[in-house]
C-alpha cells in the first residue's frame, strides 16, 4: 500500500478544508463534531495550527494515497518530555484499505525517527472498533476505560523503540 505523511503547510489549506466539510457527517458518526464554528474560521484555525507546529509542541501531517489525494490526517498533539498523543481520520472513501494500519505505522516510526518521542498515546470509543483495531495492530496497548463525550472509551499506549 502506497500513501505519503506530509507535515502540514499553509498552502494544504484549501484541500483540507475540502477533505474536513466532505467527510463531515462519516465523522461525527464516531467522534464529536468540530461544529459550524470550525468550518467558519477554518483559515484561522489552519494558521494557528501552523504556529503550533512551528513551536514543536505539535506535528501535523495529511496523508495522500498513491494518486496524491489528500485521505486522511495524523497528528501528533502535545510532544512533551518524550511523549504526544495521537490522532487521526481518514475519508470515508479510504476506509477498509488499510490506509489507517499504514498511516499509523508510519507515523509512530517518524515519531521516534524524526520527532525523537519515546511514547505514543491515543484514544478512542469503544464503540469505534475499526480504530481499536487500526491501534492495536500498531502495538498499542489499552490502559485505562473513561468517559468521552458522555460514551465509554478507551485510551491506549504504546512504547516507541
């Protein structure tokens, strides 16, 4: 399976503000919505999220399949002291590919790689098992069960080597 991790970058924008409004309804059959907040100030958002990576508090990245078609984005959020938690989402029309598997196994290879991390958390409902097992497959061991957004969920771990 063919896919590329690019960090994100200003001019990602357009293509990601289209990739986030397309799939919005597949999202928020499994996670909170971003609201209609989110998509008005989408150029603002994009920039500080911009900043933020510049900092090296967080790392950002779309992921593209093999024709160069933005399907997904992978995040690092919070790269404090070895660790970030992780977080993605793919388009409904990448799904059951194993875009996810791959997406994820290249991005815990660069988080230890290219961002120097030792640790790696993510968390998802339990009521999502498509990312339960995306997860699991990437050596990520569950934890601790919470409440997230009002549904029971899952955060998992996994050490970087």
């Amino acid at each position: 399976m063919l896919l590329t991790l690019e960090r994100l970058r200003p001019d990602h924008a357009e293509a990601l503000y289209a990739f986030e409004l397309t799939n919005r309804a597949w999202f928020t059959r499994t996670i909170p919505d971003r609201g209609d907040t989110y998509f008005a100030e989408f150029p603002a958002r994009h920039a500080a999220l911009l900043a933020e990576q510049a900092e090296g508090i967080s790392h950002f990245h779309i992921i593209r399949d093999a024709s160069g078609t933005l399907i997904g984005r992978i995040n690092l959020i919070d790269a404090i002291d070895g660790t970030a938690e992780l977080g993605y989402r793919l388009a409904e029309s990448a799904t059951g590919q194993g875009y996810a598997k791959a997406a994820v196994a290249h991005i815990c290879h660069q988080a230890a790689t290219t961002y120097a991390l030792t640790a790696l958390t993510a968390r998802t409902t339990l009521d999502n098992p498509a990312s339960i097992a995306v997860l699991t497959h990437n050596e990520f061991k569950a934890v601790e069960e919470f409440t997230l957004d009002d549904r029971p969920a899952l955060r998992l771990h996994r050490t970087l080597e």
